[in-house]
C-alpha cells in the first residue's frame, strides 16, 4: 500500500495504515493482510543465511590481528566484514526485493488486468525487457544502508564482546551488547539514510512506465 500511495503522492500516516487494514479486512478478508508475506519469507532466510556465511569469510580475511595485537584494527576489520557481508547478501537478492515491489503495485488489481502472475513470472519479464541491469534498479542507495547497519549489527557486536567479555560467557552482558548494536544500527542507518531510502522506494516504480523520479 505505501507503493500504490506513493505514486499517487499521498502521504503514509498511522490513521490511513490502520483505514487500510480495515478496508482490506473488509473487502478481501482476513487472510489478505498476509497476501504475498511467501515472497517475504524467500527474501528474508536467504538473506540471514548469507549474512551470517559471508560475515565468517570476510571476518577471517580481514582478521589477522586479534585484540591483543590491536583492538583498533579488530574493531575496523570486524565493521568491514559485517558490512561487506550485508552488501554482497543484497547483491544475490536484491532481484527478488524488487521483484517483490514490482508485484506490490498490481495489489487489488483484478487478475486478468495484472502484468505478472507471480514472482518467478515478474523477474522473468523484466530481465527480458529491460536486462540484468532493470532487476538492480535503486540498488546504490540500498547498498549503503545495508554495509551501515550490518557494519555496526555484526561488526560492533562482535568487537564489543570481545573487548568487554573476553573469554568470559555471560548471558545477561551479552543480551546488552545485542540490542545495544541492533538499535544503534537501526539508529544511525535510518537517521542517515531515510530520505535517500525513501527515494530509493519511489526509483523501484515506474508510472504507466515512466520514471517518477530520475535522480536522486
């Protein structure tokens, strides 16, 4: 909905979410408020499997100082291998991510009047008509939240606890130290990023196949 509401420049707000809902409640039943949440799911598992793979490849590399030999560069290698990780995780499904914005658009379309049939169906069609190159549409300005939060998500949490516990297993410090980094990720990623993450949104949609915005 913030798709559809977003190319008829009307703006999101808490009481038109909560009308939506009951207006989709109403009209098309429960179960339609968890329509298209598959496509969801296949984004998500792999994009947390790769996260945590790719986090292992880049810490090795980049870690060839522990924190006795210099917890300045441990900190610096952990934040590269966190936000290396993110950003190669979204080069692999960032397809499917836009792909899922693409379908977002045809909501309460009647079938007969939709372009695509399903997101297999959607992919297919852009890579014919615009190339490799329309599936990555918006991808700069998506990149460099992701390196941001995963940076400080992985990296600082992974510093952190290195420098504070040390060897020690402690459950409750640990909990601190994760939701610590979580919210200073979440913190700093969208204090930076919001309005270029918002023009990234409108760059995923086209007007009766016009560009809405050409720049961002």
């Amino acid at each position: 909905l913030s798709v559809k509401d977003s190319e008829r420049n009307i703006p999101i707000s808490f009481s038109r979410t909560l009308r939506n809902i009951v207006y989709i409640t109403k009209y098309e039943g429960l179960f339609a408020l968890w329509r298209g949440n598959i496509r969801n799911i296949i984004r998500y598992s792999p994009t947390q499997a790769f996260n945590f793979a790719f986090y292992d490849i880049y810490k090795r590399f980049f870690n060839s100082y522990n924190s006795e030999k210099g917890k300045g560069k441990l900190f610096v290698h952990n934040i590269l291998s966190g936000g290396l990780a993110g950003a190669t995780s979204l080069l692999l499904v960032y397809p499917i991510d836009y792909a899922r914005v693409e379908l977002a658009r045809e909501f309460g379309k009647k079938y007969s009047e939709r372009k695509f049939s399903g997101l297999t169906d959607c992919m297919r069609k852009i890579w014919k008509e615009k190339g490799i190159i329309g599936l990555y549409k918006g991808f700069q300005v998506s990149v460099i939240g992701v390196f941001i939060y995963r940076g400080i998500y992985f990296g600082g949490y992974d510093s952190l606890q290195t420098l504070i516990l040390g060897d020690q297993v402690n459950f409750g410090y640990k909990l601190l130290i994760a939701l610590g980094t979580t919210l200073t990720a979440g913190y700093v990623t969208y204090c930076l990023l919001y309005t270029s993450d918002a023009a990234d949104d409108l760059l995923c949609v086209d007007l009766g196949g016009r560009r809405i915005i050409k720049k961002k």
